[in-house]
C-alpha cells in the first residue's frame, strides 16, 4: 500500500513539474519583453515555486529541462551551455533557500538578491559578453538597470504566489503517513 502511495506521489509531483516546465517555456519565450541583451518577464515564477515546492535538486534539474526544451521548441539565438548552468543554479537556489522554510521575507529577498545580483547580472553578463563578443563592462549598464527593477518585481510576486498558490498546492501534494 505504501508503494501504492509512493507512485502516486511521484506522479502527481511529475505532473506538476511538467505543468511548471510548460508554464516557464511560455512565459519565457512568449511573454517576455526580450532584447539580445536583456529579457524582462515572468519565468522565473515556475523555476520559484519548483525550488519552493521540490527542493533544490528538483528545482534545479526542472529549470535545466525547461532552459533546454525552450531552446529546443523555440531557439531565439545561438545555444550557449552558461546559460543552462545558470537556469540550474537558479532552480538550486530558490530549493536551497525556500523548500520546507516557512514563509519569511528575508529568505524571499535572500533568494531573490542571490539570483538577479549574483545570477542574472553577474553570470548572465559574463555568458551575453562571451557569446556576442562584447565588453562584459559595456554590457553591465542595461543589465544593472534590468536586474534593479527585476528584485522587487520578483520579490514582490513570490511572496504573493506563495500566499495565494502554493499552500494550497502543498496540501495537495503531501502524503498522509
């Protein structure tokens, strides 16, 4: 019986990942304001929830899917691997900071700094200067203004998703014992 409610279990989780994989594509590359250098929109709110829900590995490996398959369906330039290490290190730091932590907004600005400061502008900026060929310091402007109006956006939409969404999803998922 046990094994019965493993399976289960998986499958709703592995349902949910695919949903969240899905949602992130779309948002990524079909709702997003997106120039050569900077893309402003709402991906990163399935990569959140999967590190929030998942933990880090789950959360990490899902954003690594959703990076590939995205470039897959709907290639918008050349395939560059740092930006796949950065879609995992993302999912991984939102897992770190977030799974099976209660709700707090210093974890929430935590996770958030870490990823639009060290991830997006830091690394982000270091792939875009290698892959275009251009100064990583003339590129660091727009990606700096980018990554500043981006922290609070983020901040502000996962402690609401997390309010509204995910306690209600996490019922869902858990396995009585």
């Amino acid at each position: 019986m046990s094994k019965e409610k493993s399976k289960n279990f998986n499958s709703k989780m592995l349902t949910q990942l695919g949903l969240l994989i899905a949602l992130q594509v779309i948002l990524t590359r079909f709702l997003s304001i997106q120039t050569p250098i900077v893309r402003i929109g709402f991906g990163f709110l399935p990569i959140a929830i999967m590190g929030i829900l998942f933990g880090p590995w789950i959360g990490g490996i899902g954003a690594t899917i959703s990076d590939l398959l995205g470039f897959v369906l709907f290639p918008s330039g050349t395939y560059f691997p740092g930006f796949t290490l950065t879609a995992f290190l993302t999912g991984f730091t939102y897992g770190a900071l977030l799974y099976n932590k209660s709700k707090s907004p210093l974890r929430i600005l935590s996770s958030t700094l870490i990823v639009c400061l060290l991830l997006n502008l830091v690394l982000d900026t270091l792939w875009l200067s290698i892959l275009m060929g251009k100064g990583y310091m003339a590129l660091l402007p727009t990606r700096i203004i980018k990554s500043l109006v981006m922290v609070p956006v983020q901040f502000i939409s996962i402690a609401l998703v997390w309010d509204k969404f995910l306690n209600k999803v996490r019922g869902l998922i858990s396995v009585k014992q």
